[in-house]
C-alpha cells in the first residue's frame, strides 16, 4: 500500500469513497459485496480474492493524479518522476 493510498484510507474518507463507488454503477454485483463488506468490517475483513478486487477495481481513483498540462489522469506514481505531467506532456514539454 503506498503512502497516498494510506493517508487516503486514515482520513475517515473511505466509507464516503465506497459509497460513491457502489452508487457509481461501475462496480458488478460481487464487487458491490466487497464494498459493502469493508463500510460495515472494513478491509481487514476481506479474504485474499475478495481483496484483490477490492485493490483493483474498488479502490482505484486515488492512484491517479490529474496533469496540470492537460487535464488528463494518469497513475500518480509517475508524478514524481515527470513533476505533475502526464508523460505524453513530460515528453513534450522536454521538446520545447
Ligand atoms: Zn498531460
């Protein structure tokens, strides 16, 4: 788990967060389950192939980061290594 996905899940934000991901429509019927599961047990609850959904498909949107060239999301584990750019834009960006 990274740093971000930490700070993110001690914030008191998660429950909110899952609730958005079981009303977004994104989520198939098992993976609804595993939301609901972590909201009432939270994720320690989870058994390994429960969890792997719940890492994958479930918690995702706060992996990305937004470039600030353009507006593009992109994993946020490569906005350290291209300063807030998505790397099409780091690319250009050197080009100029
Ligand atoms: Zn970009």
């Amino acid at each position: 788990m990274g740093a971000f996905k930490q700070a993110y899940l001690e914030d008191g934000g998660l429950k909110d967060y899952l609730e958005e991901r079981i009303q977004s429509g994104d989520l198939n019927s098992m993976q609804i389950g595993i939301a609901k599961l972590v909201i009432d047990k939270g994720p320690d609850a989870l058994s390994e192939k429960q969890r792997y959904h719940y890492d994958n498909f479930i918690i995702v949107e706060e992996d990305t980061a937004d470039c600030y060239r353009c507006q593009c999301s992109f994993p946020s584990s490569e906005i350290y290594e291209n300063d807030g750019m998505c790397s099409w834009c780091a690319h250009r960006s050197e080009r100029d």
